[in-house]
C-alpha cells in the first residue's frame, strides 16, 4: 500500500505549504509558504526534514488524521495547540512516532491562530514551479491547489518512522513590542499628520483575515492624492489603504501587484508575528529606516538557519517504551 496521512476530520482550513515559491513574483505568481515560516521550520527539524520541506498548515484547529503507513514521526508547532493520540494527551513541540492505525487530534491554542504539522520525509506530492506551496486562488500546488477535505489520503515519501531518538524544543515568548514598519512606496499620497496617526494609532486585528491579508480597526487614514495608483508590486507586509482608508495587511498569498496606495510595510522579521495574532488583538506599528530594517533582516535570517541548535533529543527514560505493529497490519 502506497503509505499516506489520511485527513478523517481536518480543520476547515488546512492546506500543504513549504517556505514558499521563490522567483516566480515577476510572472504574476504568488510566493504562498507558511505563514508563519520559524514555527514550519521548527517542525521540520523535530522530524528530522530540511528546513524548506513542505507540511501541513492549519487555522485555528488542525482536526483529526490517521496514519496509513507501516510508521510515521509527525510534530505539531506554531503554538499551544492540543495534540492527542487515541485519545491519549502528548505535548506539541516534540517528534511523535505513530503506527500504522493510530489516529490523533489537534486542537485549539489560546496563544496562535496558525499551526503545523511536520512529517518526516514529507509528502510524494509533485512540486509546481519548484514548491509544493498551496496557492488557494490560483488552485495551484498542494494536493490540488486546495483545501484538504474529510477523506483525502496525503502520499508520503516515507513508509516507516526514521529510527531516531524522538526530539523536542522550548519555544520563546513571542515578543509584544510594536510591528517595525518602512514607510513607503507611496507615502506620499497621505499627509503627515495621517501617517502620524498611523503611528499613533492603537488597532485591532479583524475577522476579515486569511492567508491573502487581515483588514484593521481603528481611525481611517484620508487620501491626500486620491487611493488609485498605477498597479505595481506588491510584496507581504505591504499595507494598502484602500478607498475606504482602513489599513489592509497583506499576507502570504497576496497578489503579486495592485492599484491601491501603499503606506509602508511590514519587516519580514515581524511578518510572522503579525500573522499569529488573533481577531481582536490590538497591536502598534513603529517606523523605522531602511539600513535598520535590512540589518534585522541579516539576523532574523541567521536565526532561521540555527534553528536546528535549538532542538534538543529526547532522552531514552523519557520516552514511552516503544508499540510494535502487528505483522499482519504491516504494510
């Protein structure tokens, strides 16, 4: 049998994303990946893939799923989801080896809206211009370019669990500071006591929010030269103020350009961060310079690549004792 992940109860919004579709932009296609890109790679280290192997994303609950594999090693990240296996509690943040049968649970998290499941070796899905990043809109990459549905089996590259120690890591605190922003490409159609406001201004996160963007409360920003610009390139983090002057953050699969102002945008640094906060969340912005945002971005890349120092093996004595699956279940 062709070893899989079957989804019997996924969450309703569950979908195959990667570090994301890298020089493709220029062709009108989006760059998707996870949205919150430190926690993927952290599962991935857990089961022992590479750092820009694809998992599984979900919002909010991860919903139920069944190991069709003689073995699997799964992780579940991006927050203090609940994980269960047949019924039994077992931490996030730390490799799992199940058996072929097993069936185990994700769900909510009081502290994130994005999570992941990592699964060693991946899935035996077909890249699309180089990533197996879903990009709903254009039904491109994943497993169909959508959503997993109740049923679906997911093929994976691996039929048995690597024999390896289990693994597991001790998230930091996501900090609470403001969400560093660079002004521009057209700061210039907003006065500057609007973008002083901006500033000044404390938000909240609405429920109009996917992984193409998240719309804010709080003041309307006026237009001083109109809100129509000749379309360019848009990237994630960029803030449009549409017609209506409400902030719009784009997210991952936003389009790859538009015909609405831009204020500033988001560092990528804190994008991920910004992606994690739940409707209702007040947040800030602080502006700072170009030099500055590029010399963040240096570390923050430098941190993603050492995440592996920061997962640690699980000792033996800390282990449950090992379940062997039946011969006859052997697949």
């Amino acid at each position: 049998m062709t070893p899989a992940l079957v989804a019997v109860s996924p969450g309703p919004y569950v979908t195959i994303q990667d570090t994301g579709r890298r020089g493709w932009r220029r062709f009108g296609i989006a760059t998707a990946g996870a949205m919150d890109i430190a926690s993927l790679i952290f599962a991935n280290s857990l089961v022992g893939n590479p750092a820009d192997s694809a998992g599984l994303e979900f919002a909010h609950v991860g919903g139920e799923w069944e190991v069709a594999a003689t073995s699997c090693r799964i992780a579940v990240t991006g927050g203090d989801f609940t994980l269960s296996v047949d019924g039994q509690k077992l931490p996030n943040w730390q490799s799992h080896s199940l058996r072929r049968g097993q069936r185990f649970i994700i769900g909510g998290a009081p502290d994130a809206v994005w999570g992941y499941i990592g699964i060693a070796g991946s899935f035996d899905i077909p890249p699309r211009f180089g990533s197996l990043a879903t990009h709903l809109r254009s039904r491109l990459g994943g497993l169909e370019g959508g959503l997993i549905k109740p049923g679906d089996s997911l093929p994976l590259a691996a039929a048995v669990a690597p024999a390896a120690l289990e693994r597991r890591v001790f998230p930091r605190g996501r900090p609470n500071w403001p969400f560093r922003i660079v002004l521009g490409p057209q700061q210039d159609y907003f006065d500057p006591a609007s973008i002083e406001t901006f500033l000044r201004t404390t938000y909240k996160v609405t429920h109009r929010a996917d992984r193409m963007g998240t719309w804010l409360d709080g003041p309307r920003i006026p237009h001083a030269r109109g809100f129509n610009v000749v379309s360019d390139g848009i990237v994630p983090g960029c803030i449009q103020i549409p017609g209506a002057g409400v902030p719009v953050v784009l997210l991952k699969d936003c389009q790859t350009h538009g015909g609405y102002p831009k204020l500033a945008t988001v560092i990528t640094a804190d994008l991920s961060r910004f992606a994690q906060l739940k409707p209702g969340t007040p947040l800030r912005f602080a502006c700072i310079g170009v030099e500055a945002a590029q010399a963040i971005a240096v570390k923050y890349h430098a941190r993603l690549a050492g995440i592996e120092h920061w997962v640690e093996d699980v000792a033996e004595e800390a282990r449950p004792p090992p379940q062997v699956e039946p011969l006859q279940r052997q697949g």
